[in-house]
C-alpha cells in the first residue's frame, strides 16, 4: 500500500500518523491501496512544499475491521456507525461532525482495541476513470492504528504537484 506526504528536507523511516480533526477514520497511518489514489491524494492535499513524497509498504490485514471486501465486517461498521451517530443525536439534537463521530469510537468502543485497522472505501474523485459519473473503481484507504502490521516502509518516488 501507498503513504503520501509532503517532500521534506530527510526522508521517512517511518510512516507519519494523520492527526487532522477531519480525517476519516481518526488518528492513524494512512495508506492507499492503489498508487493513483496516492497520487491524487499528493497533488490535492500535499502541496504546502510543491512536492510530494510516495513511500511503500507491505501490510498485514489479519487484524484490521475489513469493510470492503467482508461483508461481515461491513455491516458491523454500519451498525456502529448508526449506533453512534444515534447516540450523539439523543445528546447534542444535532447530526454528529466527523470527529464527533471517531471520539465517540475512541472512548467508547471494544471493538477498537482488537483491530489494528480499518480498511474503508470512499468514492474515487479524480479524473482518473475511463468513464465519466460512473464510479466503478473502488477507493481504497486504511487508517493502521499500530504500526506493528506495517512493514517493508520504502521510499517510492517524489513527484512535483500539478
């Protein structure tokens, strides 16, 4: 899997955990499953130094929650998602923001402290697709909570931002 970050003065040993309020599945390391993702990822939210870094890795999936390929785990993330979602309504009468949504996980959840990740998907927004508005390719990130299922972390390539 791919990690994207702005190109610094060293390179990475290691890969840099996302602590951004807004980050989709709270504080973790993220990756992209395709390289494209990665890409597109550097040259829209990476561009404070002009350039990005892609750095490689090889990840053990046995403990993550796998929300695209298993449908057991899908529709358990449903479920908490909702199970969430609804609480945080009963309190505050409001739709919850996402980081409203990852504190609740992070001080409510059991389930957390078994999975080392989650595997998620969202819609592709890049050009990318051979076929305009229809999203056929999946979206592909993970959000690794221990760097203990990350191994083989590699530089790749730097490429400039467009």
């Amino acid at each position: 899997m791919y990690h994207t970050q702005e190109k610094r003065k060293t390179r990475l040993s290691s890969p840099k955990p996302c602590t951004r309020d807004d980050a989709w599945l709270g504080n973790g390391y993220y990756f992209w499953y395709d390289e494209i993702d990665a890409i597109h990822w550097g040259n829209n939210s990476k561009t404070k130094t002009g350039s990005f870094e892609i750095y490689k890795a090889l990840i053990n999936l046995d403990n993550i929650l796998d929300t695209v390929f298993n449908e057991e785990h899908y529709q358990f993330w449903m479920k908490q998602i909702e199970k969430a979602a609804k609480a945080i309504i009963k309190i505050t009468g409001k739709k919850p923001t996402l980081k409203e949504i990852n504190q609740y996980f992070q001080e409510r959840s059991k389930w957390q402290d078994i999975t080392k990740g989650i595997l998620f998907q969202d819609l592709p927004n890049s050009d990318d697709l051979l076929v305009s508005g229809l999203y056929y390719r999946k979206r592909i990130q993970l959000a690794a909570y221990d760097l203990g299922i990350v191994s083989e972390f590699c530089f790749q390539e730097e490429m400039n931002c467009n």
